[in-house]
C-alpha cells in the first residue's frame, strides 16, 4: 500500500441564515482538503483511504468520491 495525500474538493454548509448572502460567489464555496493515509482500495468512482489500523484492520478511513480530487500525491515525494 501506498502512503498518499489526497487533495479533494468537500462540501461547504452553513446552519447561519444570517450568513446568506443572495450575491454570494458559489463557486468560492467548496471547500479544498487535504487528506493523508494508506490507499487501500479503489473503485472506477471512489478511494479508499485507510488512516489507523487495529490488529491489522483498518480502523479509521474516509472515502472520497474520485470526482472531487484535484491532485493525488505519493508519499515518496
């Protein structure tokens, strides 16, 4: 397995109604992460990332939807 960073667009939202803005930029709302692990396993849409293991099994992961990715980098840089 590889160690990578994922560079991926997530999702922004706000619980604020005072926040709206109607002339808001939308595109400007994404918000641009940055997620490290071990890629375990991939699909033809989505990475498996694994963060922690226990015992040899995977304990903390995240998916991401591969059309969200901006930028995968390999560990060895």
């Amino acid at each position: 397995m590889d160690v990578v960073i994922v560079v991926w667009y997530d999702v922004a939202k706000t619980m604020n109604d005072e926040n709206f803005d109607e002339s808001m930029n939308i595109d400007s709302r994404l918000v641009k992460m940055q997620t490290i692990g071990w890629l375990y396993k991939e699909s033809g849409t989505v990475l498996l990332l694994v963060q922690e293991f226990s015992d040899g099994k995977p304990r903390d992961y995240v998916t991401i939807p591969k059309s969200l990715i901006i930028e995968i980098i390999k560990g060895d840089k």
